[in-house]
C-alpha cells in the first residue's frame, strides 16, 4: 500500500526519498518512538510525583520533544551527503563552544557539569556534538585514504583530542567512552592496522584505569560493580528483582513495582520496567529491535562504496549500539551501572533531539544514491566516484 | 617519531587503491557487527537467564520462599514449630509480625518522620529515632514486632524510607508457668534456654509441634503450691518436680522465682536460673533413701538392727550430731523415719566406702542427670572419695545433686528397683496410663524386696515420722524429708537451711512423685519456729498430691490401720512412753 503513494518512477523529492531510503531502518526507528511513548506512560508517573510534580510531567513533556525530533528525523534523512557535512560542521563547532561554556556557565548536577540552560530548555552539548564528530571525523579520515598528501588522519586525531578532553573536564566518562567508541570504530573502518587499533584499545583501558584513581565517583561505581557487597547498589538490585519478578509474560502493563523504587525508572532504568511489565519476550524484542537497527545498518553499508558513508555511518551506529548495550547491559548487571538513556525509549528531554539528529544522518548516509549525483564533484562527492567500480565488483 | 613514519608506510601502502581501502571497510564492518552481536547475546542471555532461570523457573518449582532467602538473608524466617503441652496445650508458639526499618537515604525529613514514629508508636524516643534516621546506611532497625494497629499507623504515613521485613515473634501464652522447661529465644528466633535451646534445630524446621510431657494443669498445681511455701516461710526460691515414677516423665517442674519468657532480658539472674536441673544442693536428709536402700540391698540386715545414736559421733576431727537427739539405739525404721545423721552415718560405715560410692554412681548421682535440656548442673562429690566422706554422704551432706537427681534416682528405687530415665518429651501415642515401652528398664538397681522395704519405711516416715503433714487420706503418701544447712563462706550455717520434701503416692503402688524444695525458708508462729523439710515442704507436696489426684481421676483408697505398709514395720519402733524404751517384739516378717 505505502509503495502506491510513490510510483518508482516518481521524481519528485519525496519520491526518491521513499525509494532510496532504508524503509525497514525508518520502521525499526519509528517503533522504538512508539514503545518509548508506551513505556515513558507507564514508568514515570511515580517519579514525577515523586518528585512532587505532576503525574504526566514526563510524559507530556517526552511527546513535547518527541514530535520535533520526528521531524528532524525524517527531515535529514531528506538530506544529501553534503548537505549532512554541513549540517554537522555547524552543529559540532556549536557544541564545542557549548562544552567550553559548560565549564563555566552549566549547571552542576551530581558532581559533573553538563548542562546549559538554553531558551528554558536543559541542553547537554555533548550529546549534540557525538553524531557532528562522527560526521567530520569521517570526512576528514575519508579525505586521508582517498588523496594522498591529505593529513585528514591527524586532523581527525586533533579534533578527537580536543571533545575528548573537554569531556575529561566536565568530568562526563560515560561520554568520553563512548566518543572514544566511535573514533576507534571509524579508525577500525578507515583501515589502520590492527596493531594501532589494539594499541589504541589499550590506551583507552589505561584511561579507564587513570580515571579509576583520579575520579571517586567513578572509582565507587566500578568498585559497586565488582564487588556487590562493597555498596550502595540499589537501582542495580531493584532492576534485577525486575526482571525475575517480570518472567515470562511480565506482571502485565502498568502493574510493574519497580518503577515505584527506582528514582531514574523513567530514564536510566526503563527497560528494567519494560522487562517486568511485559516480560522476558518484550525485553527481547526491544533487543532484537536495537540489533536489527545496527546489523541493518552495517548490511546496508557493506553495500556500500562511499567511504565517508561508511566512516560516519559506521561511527554513529557504533555510538547508539553502544549506548543501548550499556543501558540494557547496566539494567541486567552485565556492566557497570552507567546512567545512559536508551535511545529514542527513554525519558531524555533535548537528547532525543540529538539522537534524531544522529539517526536522520544515518538515514541520510545510508539512502541509495541515485547515479545522477555520481558525476557532481567537489570534496565531498569524490569518494561517490568509485561506485561504479564496486557495483561491478559487487 | 618512528610511528609517524611507519604510519606513513602503512598509509603508502594502502593508497594504492581506493578499492582496497573499501575492501578493507568493508571486511572491518563485519568485524563491529560481529562485536555487537556477541553484545547483544550476551545482554539477551543475561536476559533469559533473570527473567526465566532465576525468575519463572524457581516459581514452577515451589521454591520461590528459598529464592527470597537467597536475594535477602535478613528474611530467614520461617515458621518456627510450636511447643504443647502432653495435652495439646501451647506453651510456645509463633506469630508472624512486622518488624520496621528505616532506609535513612530515603528520609528527605528526618526530624519530621521521627516525630511522626514517636507518636504513632509507643516506646519510639524520639531523639534516639531521629538520630538512628540521620544515620549513614541504608537499614537500621526502628522496631521489632509492630502490633497491627502501630504497623497501620506507619503505612498511613505513607513515608517511603520506612519499610517493614516480616518476622516472626515467639509467644508463650502460659507465660511463666514453665518457663525454665519451655526456655526461651533471642530477637532473631534463636533458641537460648530449656527446650528451646536444645531443640533449637529441630524447632527451626517448623512442622509439627514438639510436645512436652509436662501438664499445663499439674504445672499450675506445683508452681501454686510451691510459691505459697515460699511466700510463707519468707524463702529465697524453690524448686518443684512432679514426675511419672512409671514412665520417667515430668509432669511438672517448677523453679522459682521464674521469669516471663517473652522478656527474659528483664530477669535477674536469679529468675532465670534453673533450680531443678541446673543448680546442685547438698540435698541433706532425703539421701539417706539411698544409704538405707543401699545397706538393705548389700547387707539384707534384719530390719530390727539397732545403731547407737545415744552420743554425737566423732570421726577424726568431725562430730556427727543428731537434730532431735534420742540418745538411744535406734532400729532401722526409727533412724529412717526420725532421720537420724549419726544412724545413717553407721549404715554408711556398714555399707562400705567402696559400696556406697558404687550406689551413688549407679543410680546417676555423681553424673548430670539425663534430661533433655542443656541447662544441667554437674554434681559435686568429693574428689578423693574417703571414709569421712562415705559417713556424710550417707544422710546428704558432702555432696551436692540437683532436685531431679533425687526425684529420679528414689523413684527407681520406689517403682521395683529398676532405672527410670526422665524425660520432657512426650512419647507419641501416649496417654497417661499407657506404658512407655522405652522406658522400661532393664537395669536393676536393687531388688524388688528391698524396693518394698524402702516403701514401708517411706511411708511410715508420712504416717508416724517427720513428714505427718504430707498425708493425703486416701492416697497413701509415701516419702521422705530433707533439711540441709547451707554452706556460707564454708561453714554451715545453722540459719540458712534448704528444706525439702520428696513424696510418692500411692505408696502400696507408687505413681507419681512430687518433690519441693524450699531454699532458706523461716520459721513462722504456726510452725512454732521450724524452718524443716516436715513444717516447710510436706504440707506444700500434700496440697499438690491433694489437687493433682482427683484431677488425674484417681480414686482416693482408703486402708484399715492393719492394711497400711507401714503397719508391719510398728513392732520396730520403741514406746517413747516406756521409760527405758524397750522394743516391743523381735519377730521378723
């Protein structure tokens, strides 16, 4: 029925978008927004009022920024590879002025500064500027393989060295992780030797082990994972008797009771309410949802013969695959307890915008790119060149 | 520096292509989706494993109680079994409570919560309750047990910190009454005294209840009877036992002052030590059952042997006096039943070192006695056993047992001669009247003849001798008195004495035996001044044997003078009206 509305040979821009675009990605997407909504109803209601606001506060506001963040979506996907590297340019610039300010206008919440006050909105630049680095990074490490003389690996170096240590400052390790993550997927997919990127692995578990002495919070949270009995581990246990609690068929939709002990129910903790209301299938089901957006991605990149598509795609995916893991592995004990929201599920308020901004550019990168835009040139079309060579080989 | 040339080698390298840097992404692709799909297994099998292994299996299985175990070890409790009577009657029980905690991280208030908790429930402090919530931690107990109406007061506060584990509180509904037999728990069910202490593993369990042989009814008879004697003669303490000679079980055993079981942390010392297994005695006068039944079993004298008690008897650097000196020979039965020292030191001398010591230690007087409680007491016996030793031993002096050591070892004697093992835990399928097969013993302590002379001369001391208050008509007390002086800083103190009454009914074919002790009691105007064994503690046994008879439907048989056993042993007795005291005839049975 959905292909009536666009016929094939339909020129139109929005009949090349639905022809082009990756439409399973676009429903996976589209269903985790719906569950969100699902579970942001039936998990926060308790929080809110514990925290003496109204009942629906969270989820008024998580449609509130839900509806702009459909559209940004949907409206970068629009987007053409080059427009996306502008796009990102000015987003990134923008969010590494917001870190700098961070440090010395945010807001202090829990030991870190991350917030900025923007036009009434709480915005955390450096969830902005993830997607933006994997853009440029990608740029500038494609330009490096493809012209010779072009320093971009270093450049790309720089520019992680400069979000990565102004994450440091904040201090945020969850994000420095996961930045770190994705320059080392795009360094992994750039073609550096196996031994850089190894080098590279051991580098950033001797970070972990310098933060682990420097920072005490950090150092507490490890210490709680490792050894149960050293600490406070509510939520982690109370998200555990979830999940036992949950079963099978789950204890059924809005009679979960852990949402009712755990202060970030709605946030850090939601799928521990998903997995106890609708049970060990539903807690699947979002996984495989997760897994199929990232195997999809990786599939349709293979496909592929632009390398700064790969690079940036390959990067963001790498950064929401990342981030639902740890949420999900956080919830079941599998990994240390690291508040991290499951993207496009849980409560964010301005994060949602940025995970729309990252996965529009996915949707962006990954669209099939029609033959006639193969012969525009200039920076960012001259890896498109070489398709042709690579549907042969194909 | 070298790794800048060497990335620019590996740069050079590669250039060659762009095709081969594709190639290159392109196999590097499937190696991060090969991460992430072990990831996500990984998180997925996590998943089952919680949601299926951990959280619906155990639930098929029935063993969620075990599960919940497992996740909080502060819940191990499970229903510990009750504790009845040989009727059925509770004397411990459990009931399932609310115990309330506080998880201090979640009190955004404290002062107001604890102002709040020292209303809605009695014996909270408040300042003690507001500092506990201001603690760091995440539990700290508020208080154990909460009443239903104060655990409904705190849910209506509706305060999230507050939190409740359920528990569950021993009760003892006959509070006091048996006290030292039934013992008593710690906060946590811990089982610390009496048969909760020696049970405790079994009790634990939970299942069926655990009765004791003990009736609730005979018990209140005994503690009753036990206290007014006390309360009469001004005494420090007491100890009843009443114990089935036929079965060994103990129907009742009474040690006062006692204590309530549900508080034991406000009893003295005093109140909770036992008396009646756990503290050892010199027992005085009622040992001299067992020199007498010694000498008649290893000796077989003619009962109209005579001992001269005309002077004290002087042993080394000892005197050996009587209470009420004769100053005549006295037979057998007179020594018996006038509770001679010097005549039963003589019996003592007669029966040997060796032979009385061999007694003692058969029928279990140099042992704890064999009881099913923890709380015993070990005997004290001379460690070099010498003959001085044999003389003083011979009428209870010198060596300490506990009441239960006396109660059972006479009632072997008394049932025919063969051990009796007591017992607090009844048998299952046993009423009263029906023989306990185990404990039919085999082990023979003395002869059946000299069991019916030790009958005679019990009940001759109840109708003719020291223990004339005893007797209940009808039912043929039996028994013998016991007056000991304490030892204080060790000498014996004329003043402190311990007085008591061993009594066994009905005497032509003993049943019951009722034992009390008094512990320095005071002479009153009614007892012209007497603080004995006969004025203190045999009016006390025949008021119990009085009210436990028709309560166990026993009928009261009556006997012509000539019917009573202790009619035959009449001839033995010197006329103290005769001057001279001649013995009236010599002619044996």
């Amino acid at each position: 029925m959905a292909n009536g509305m666009f016929s094939r040979t339909d020129r139109s821009i929005l009949g090349r978008w639905w022809w082009t675009v990756d439409r399973p990605m676009l429903a996976a997407l589209l269903a985790l927004m719906i569950l969100g909504v699902m579970l942001v109803t039936t998990a926060s209601p308790p929080v809110a009022l514990r925290l003496n606001l109204s009942e629906f506060h969270f989820v008024i506001r998580h449609v509130f920024f839900l509806t702009p963040a459909l559209f940004l979506l949907l409206g970068l996907s629009l987007c053409s590879p080059r427009a996306i590297w502008r796009i990102a340019t000015i987003i990134l610039g923008c969010s590494i002025l917001g870190l700098i300010l961070v440090l010395f206008v945010g807001n202090e919440v829990k030991g870190a500064q991350r917030w900025i006050s923007l036009f009434g909105f709480s915005i955390q630049p450096s969830e902005f500027m993830k997607p933006s680095f994997a853009v440029l990074s990608a740029w500038f490490l494609s330009r490096w393989r493809e012209q010779p003389g072009f320093p971009g690996q270093w450049i790309a170096t720089g520019l992680f060295l400069i979000v990565v240590s102004l994450l440091v400052l904040q201090p945020d390790i969850g994000m420095t992780v996961v930045t770190a993550a994705i320059f080392g997927a795009q360094v992994c997919l750039a073609g550096f030797p196996l031994w850089i990127i190894c080098a590279l692995g051991i580098g950033g578990i001797a970070a972990l082990f310098g933060a682990y002495f420097m920072l005490p919070h950090f150092q507490s949270r490890m210490d709680r994972f490792l050894d149960p009995a050293s600490g406070d581990n509510y939520q982690v246990s109370k998200s555990l008797e979830a999940f036992r609690e949950g079963g099978l068929m789950g204890v059924g939709p809005g009679q979960g009771e852990v949402k009712l002990s755990i202060p970030d129910a709605h946030a850090d903790f939601i799928y521990a309410v998903a997995a106890e209301e609708m049970g060990m299938w539903f807690a699947l089901v979002i996984l495989g949802i997760y897994a199929f957006i990232i195997m999809r991605g990786l599939k349709r990149l293979s496909d592929s013969d632009n390398l700064f598509s790969i690079l940036a795609t390959g990067g963001i995916l790498t950064m929401f695959g990342l981030q639902s893991v740890v949420h999900m592995g956080s919830s079941v004990n599998a990994l240390p307890a690291k508040g991290m929201t499951l993207p496009f599920i849980s409560y964010g308020g301005s994060s949602l915008w940025a995970i729309a901004l990252a996965m529009g550019m996915v949707l962006a990168l990954t669209r099939r790119q029609p033959r006639t835009s193969v012969a525009k040139g200039g920076s960012i079309a001259r890896g498109f060149f070489a398709r042709s060579d690579a549907q042969q080989g194909a | 520096m070298s790794l800048v040339t060497r990335l620019r080698k590996a740069r050079l390298r590669i250039e060659g292509s762009k095709r081969s840097a594709l190639d290159m992404a392109h196999g590097r692709l499937t190696l991060i989706g090969l991460g992430f799909s072990v990831l996500y297994l990984i998180v997925a099998a996590r998943v089952v494993d919680l949601t299926l292994l951990q959280g619906v299996l155990p639930r098929l299985n029935g063993t969620v109680a075990e599960q919940a175990i497992e996740t909080d070890k502060q819940q191990i409790a499970v229903l510990r079994a009750d504790v009845t009577d040989r009727n059925g009657v509770l004397l411990a029980t459990s009931l399932e409570t609310a115990s309330l905690y506080a998880d201090p991280a979640l009190i955004s208030d404290p002062v107001r919560v604890a102002a709040a908790l020292s209303k809605a429930v009695p014996g909270a402090v408040y300042g003690e309750t507001l500092e506990k919530l201001q603690r760091k931690g995440r539990f700290i107990w508020l208080k154990r047990n909460l009443t239903p109406e104060e655990q409904y007061r705190i849910l209506e506060m509706g305060e999230p910190g507050l939190q409740f584990k359920t528990e569950y509180k021993r009760i003892y509904p006959q509070g006091e009454l048996a006290a030292h037999m039934v013992g008593y728990g710690s906060v946590d069910g811990q089982g610390l005294a009496g048969i909760e202490r020696s049970f405790d593993e079994l009790l634990a369990k939970g299942g069926k209840p655990l009765a004791l042989t003990l009736d609730i009814r005979l018990q209140h008879i005994l503690r009753r009877e036990t206290d007014r004697a006390i309360r009469e003669f001004s005494a420090r303490g007491g100890a009843g036992v009443i114990m089935d000679v036929v079965t060994g079980e103990i129907l009742a055993a009474t040690s006062l002052p006692d204590f309530d079981p549900q508080n034991p942390s406000a009893a003295s010392p005093e109140q909770l030590f036992n008396n009646v297994t756990l503290g050892v005695y010199e027992p005085g006068s009622t040992m001299k059952i067992f020199s007498t039944a010694a000498l008649l079993d290893l000796k077989n004298p003619g009962l109209g042997m005579t001992f001269d008690t005309s002077k004290p008897l002087k042993v080394g650097r000892h005197t050996i006096h009587d209470y009420h000196p004769e100053n005549r020979p006295m037979t057998i039965p007179e020594v018996f039943m006038h509770s001679s020292n010097i005549g039963s030191a003589l019996m003592g001398q007669m029966v040997g070192t060796e032979g009385l010591r061999n007694f003692y230690k058969d029928i279990g007087m140099l042992d704890p006695v064999d009881i099913e409680i923890s709380e015993k007491g070990r005997p004290l016996a001379p460690a070099q056993w010498r003959d001085i030793n044999t003389l003083t031993a011979a009428f209870g002096h010198g060596i300490s047992v506990s009441p239960l050591h006396i109660v059972a070892a006479a009632s072997s004697i008394v049932r025919g001669g063969t051990l009796v093992k007591p017992t607090l835990i009844l048998n299952e399928a046993q009423a009263y009247g029906a023989k306990n097969a185990a404990n039919e013993s085999e082990i023979r302590i003395v002869s059946p003849q000299t069991s019916h002379r030790m009958r005679q001369l019990m009940r001759l001391v109840v109708t003719d001798g020291t223990a004339r208050q005893a007797d209940v008509p009808g039912y043929n007390v039996g028994g013998k008195t016991g007056t000991a002086e304490k030892i204080v800083n060790g000498r014996y103190d004329r003043q402190k004495k311990i007085s008591s009454f061993l009594g066994f009914f009905p005497m032509e074919a003993p049943r019951y035996a009722v034992f009390i002790m008094v512990d320095e009691p005071k002479g009153t105007k009614k007892s012209y001044g007497y603080a004995t064994g006969g004025w203190v503690a045999a009016p006390a046994v025949g008021a119990v044997i009085g009210h436990m008879a028709p309560l166990l439907g026993m009928e009261p048989h009556p006997l012509n003078e000539e019917d009573d056993l202790s009619f035959t042993l009449k001839p033995y007795l010197h006329d103290k009206k005769e001057e001279g005291g001649q013995l009236a005839t010599f002619t044996t049975e």
